[in-house]
C-alpha cells in the first residue's frame, strides 16, 4: 500500500503518527488532533514544509499511528515516544525554563502529579518538557481522572472535595493503603514512559484476578481505568469520556444517568417586562430545538422566587399533561432561595424525585489584615477577594464549591451561561418590539420599520429630538419628508 491510500485509512482522531524509513526505521514522531488531515498536509504537492521536513518527507515509506481520545493525551505519548525512539528529525526540546514538565514526588510517602517548569535534584522523577502548556494542563486533568494521586500539598487530616468527585484516592484518612497507593503510581510510571500496551496487559490481568477473588468493587475501578486507557480509544469524543458527567453523579450521589438537563433562567429590568428561559442539553450537548421561552403571567413584582416557581410549574405541569419524557437534572440559575422554590413546586407537583440544583456567584471574602492594637482594616480598603462559583444541592445546608479546573464546573458554568444568553435575548427582543410603542408612534410618514431606524441610530427619542435636518437626513431610510415630519412634530 502507497503512502497515499495508507493516510486514507487514517483515522479522522487526535493520536500520535508515526512517519518511517523503508528499514522501518522511526524517522519522526508528531501528534494532531485530526491524524488523516494532519498527515495528509504533509504530501499535498502545495506544501510548504521546513528544510529539514521535506527531506524527511522524501525518505517516508511508512506511516503507523496510535489514536487517543483527546490530543492532550497524544501530547504525553508523543513525547515519551521521541525519548524513547530518539527519532532523527524531531528537534529535541530543552529542560529549561521555556517548556513545562510533569513532575511526580515520588520521594514522598503518598507521591503527586503537578506541572513544574524547573528541574530540582530532589528524588521526584520529571517527563517532558513539553511544547503545549495549554495541552499539558488538559492532559494532567484526564491523567488525575484515571489515576487520582492527591494533589494536595499538605496532607490534610481528611478527605476534601477532591475525593468526593473521584480525583483523590483518600490515604489522608486511610482509603487506600500504601501498597495500593504505590501500584496506581507504577501504573502512572508506564502510562507516562509510553507502555500503555503493557499497562493495559497488566490492567486485564489485575481485573481478572479481582474478579476471580470476588473482589468486585476492586475489579470494578480497574475495569473503570481500562476503559478510560483503552478501548474508548477507537470512539469519538462524547461527553462520558471527558469525565464532567460521571463527576457530576458522584457530587449528586446519582445512579442513574444524567443525559438531560433543563436549565432555568429569569430576566427583567425593574420588573417589567420580565421572561423566563429553560435550555435543555443531552449528554453535555444543547439542543436548541428544545429550548423554550416564557413570559412571566402570574408575576408582578420583582419576585425572582415566585417568577421561577411559575417557569418550573409552567413546564413540567405541561410535561406531565402530555405524558412527555422528564430531565434527570434541573438545573437553577440562583443561590439557596431559587432553589428551595424551585423544590417546593416540583414536590406539588410530585416530581420530587428529580434532582435540582443551583449555581451562584459568590464573592470570596478577602483575608481581613490586622493592624495595630487589633484593630482590622476596614472593609472598603481591603483588596477584593474575588468570586467563586457555589453550587446549591438539596438537604446540604453548606453550598459545594468546585476547583476552578473541575470538569464539572465548566459544564454547569456553560449550561447556566446559555441559559442566561437565551433569557437576555429574548428579553431585549421584547423591550425592542414596546420601543415602537412610544412617542415617534403619533408623527405621520414615520412607520415600524422607520421608528427603529432612528433609534437604532440615535439610541434615545430625546436625541431625535434634538437631532437637526441634516443630522436625521444621514440616518438611512429617513428621506427629507420623513425628517420635516419628525422636526415638525417635536417644535409644536
């Protein structure tokens, strides 16, 4: 097979590629997040290839890859194959301050897995460096999914967040035992020197013995890390190998799937005109065909509570009325109180059983700075302390806060911003529309689509007012009759 159809049978996935002599030889090692595009660039008789590449090129008699599921993990094969195989036209990346590396502590009692841009002589063992920060940090959070070292730098007296969302073992209060420990670290090792065949041989045999002793919770995570090494390797990305959903089951303590959810939001200004918005996501997609907007019936005043009680009644006393399918989530864009109204209309309504939630904005309380004689530094001087994102869950009287690198974080962040954008949107299409309704309404010649024209351009009726002839004139659709009759109507 020529080298041409070989890059067709190419899979279309992130991987690493492999480019070879006519001996077999490696001559190059590279990685892309679309294997078949980014080996077929280099053959296009257009190409524009460096010196040293497009004498490589000439030489290639071979090309074999190794897909993976997202390329921040091709990053971390990529380089372990180039230490590996030493290949001659890979230019050799310096361990100095300019790229990143992997660390892991293994001269610790219970090692870690941190990014570090300086090599110390301090007994841990360094990979890279690597040319992709961005990737690298990508690539560190799906290695903490597969193996879940501690990433803490003391170890605290026990568990944290991290381990209730399975990225943490718990040897801080014993959940693992130092042998255990020291097996997931080795299976880290191979992972990172490029043994994945070997590791996903010894995972097979572990899993088999696990089950063999009916020890089925062990066999359980082992079969869990081989899935995530293997064989969703072959698949297109989706939401479940990303790792955002399971995290979002273990915080919930759900069993069954999370493949949709709805998410609410409300807007208005002053109370009027008030809306509402649900958006609905399956398996951590929107489908926009789904989405829905309301118009707030039943709410006068600025009530947020009350105006998302009548959205979640609203919508599902509809569902249920039509026998159609219900989410597995609900989503609030609100603290505590939106929450526990939001609740409390599901149980009227008996749906109780679906899980809600709410996401808020919170401002983290900066550190108070001690002055002389115990006296603090008063509120406004003191820095900022920032926001966080507090997640509200039902019967937990304290919010969830998630680390800003939680997968879990970013979906619900993106789930509550959309819902936010189709609110808003909605709302100013309305706003728009009572525009047409004002003073510009009573002047002759001067229709729908002429009013919006001048506001649009002058932003305000009170400017169109003051606007001159030759100023209404550059307005365009305004013609010298149209203009008379707006400066004729405001002089009267």
């Amino acid at each position: 097979m020529d080298i041409k159809e070989k890059i067709k049978t190419l899979p279309d996935t992130p991987g690493v590629y492999l480019m070879k002599d006519g001996s077999g030889i490696v001559l190059y090692v590279g990685k892309s997040s679309s294997l078949r595009k980014r080996v077929s660039s280099y053959f296009r008789p257009s190409r524009r290839l460096q010196e040293r590449i497009e004498i490589m090129v000439d030489k290639v008699r071979d090309i074999s890859c190794i897909p993976t599921s997202t390329e921040a993990e091709a990053l971390i094969y990529e380089n372990s194959l180039i230490k590996q195989l030493a290949p001659k036209y890979n230019v050799a990346l310096r361990d100095d301050k300019s790229y990143p590396m992997l660390k892991l502590t293994i001269n610790e009692k219970y090692p870690r897995l941190f990014i570090s841009r300086q090599k110390k002589d301090d007994g841990s063992i360094y990979y890279g460096p690597y040319s992709d920060a961005t990737l690298l940090r990508q690539a560190l959070l799906g290695l903490r999914q597969v193996f879940s070292l501690r990433s803490c730098g003391k170890l605290p007296k026990s568990v944290c967040l991290y381990y209730h969302i399975g990225q943490c073992l718990g040897p801080c209060e014993g959940k693992i035992d130092d042998s255990g420990y020291g097996e997931i670290v080795s299976e880290l090792k191979m992972f990172l020197e490029g043994k994945r065949p070997e590791l996903l041989s010894l995972l097979s045999k572990k899993m088999a013995e696990a089950s063999r002793a009916e020890r089925f919770e062990e066999a359980a995570r082992i079969k869990i890390r081989l899935e995530a090494l293997g064989s969703i390797r072959e698949k297109a990305v989706d939401y479940a190998p990303s790792g955002e959903i399971e995290e979002l089951k273990n915080i919930l303590d759900v069993k069954g799937p999370l493949d949709v959810i709805e998410a609410f939001d409300v807007s208005n200004i002053m109370g009027k005109s008030a809306v509402g918005s649900m958006i609905y996501f399956y398996k951590g997609r929107p489908r926009k065909n789904e989405y829905r907007k309301f118009r707030i019936k039943t709410v006068d005043a600025i009530d947020d509570y009350s105006m998302m009680r009548e959205l979640v009644r609203r919508r599902y006393s509809r569902l249920l009325r039509e026998m159609k399918g219900l989410p597995d989530l609900i989503l609030i864009d609100g603290g505590k109180g939106h929450l526990s109204a939001v609740l409390d209309e599901l149980e009227k309504l008996g749906l109780s059983r679906i899980p809600a939630i709410g996401i808020a904005k919170q401002a983290r309380l900066p550190k108070r700075e001690a002055l002389a004689g115990g006296q603090v530094r008063p509120a406004e001087r003191r820095p900022s302390g920032g926001e966080s994102e507090h997640i509200y869950l039902k019967d937990r009287k304290e919010p969830v806060t998630l680390p800003k690198e939680s997968k879990t974080l970013h979906l619900l962040d993106r789930i509550r911003d959309e819902a936010h954008r189709f609110a808003i949107t909605y709302h100013k299409s309305l706003l728009s529309k009572k525009i047409e309704a004002s003073e510009l309404d009573a002047i002759s010649g001067i229709g729908s689509k002429r009013k919006r024209l001048l506001i649009n351009h002058f932003g305000s009726v009170d400017r169109i007012k003051a606007a001159s002839l030759d100023e209404l004139l550059q307005v365009k659709g305004i013609d010298e009759r149209s203009a008379r009759s707006v400066i004729g109507y405001f002089k009267r």
